[in-house]
C-alpha cells in the first residue's frame, strides 16, 4: 500500500476491508474518529492481539489508533473472550 492511500481518510469499504464485517454503526464510529487507514490496521492488530511487534518497538497507538481501538474492543467480535 502506498504512504499516500495509507494517510487518506477512510471509506465505508476500507473500515470493512480492514476491519471485517461489523455493524454499521461501528464503521460510522470508526469513520468519524477521522483515523487514516494506517491507524485502522494498527488498531486492528492491537485488538486482535497481533501487535507483538509494535509493543516490542515502544510504539504505541495514535490517539485516533486508539479511539478505533477503543471502539474495536466494545464490539463482541473484537472483545477479549473473558468479556463475551
């Protein structure tokens, strides 16, 4: 993915690409952050529990990483197992 399409304000089809199949409240939330679609993928690999990587570098979240993040982790499909 180039840097440019990386930074580009969301799409409907990229919250979905990146996201998954999630109620469309969730893609509003998400598209309203005002997230660019590399905070999205981040936030998905937190959420997911696949960001080994970014904690091992000391990178955190973006602030708008973290509100889709945030936003991740109150959706059943995304909440830890403990929680559903």
């Amino acid at each position: 993915m180039s840097q440019a399409h990386a930074k580009r304000p969301l799409s409907h089809d990229d919250v979905i690409h990146t996201v998954g199949d999630v109620d469309e409240t969730v893609v509003s939330a998400i598209i309203a952050t005002g997230a660019a679609y590399i905070d999205v993928e981040e936030a998905v690999k937190w959420a997911t529990g696949d960001a080994e990587q970014l904690g091992k570098s000391g990178r955190g979240l973006s602030p708008a990483g973290q509100a889709v993040y945030d936003i991740l982790m109150a959706d059943p499909a995304y909440a830890p197992e403990a929680e559903r």
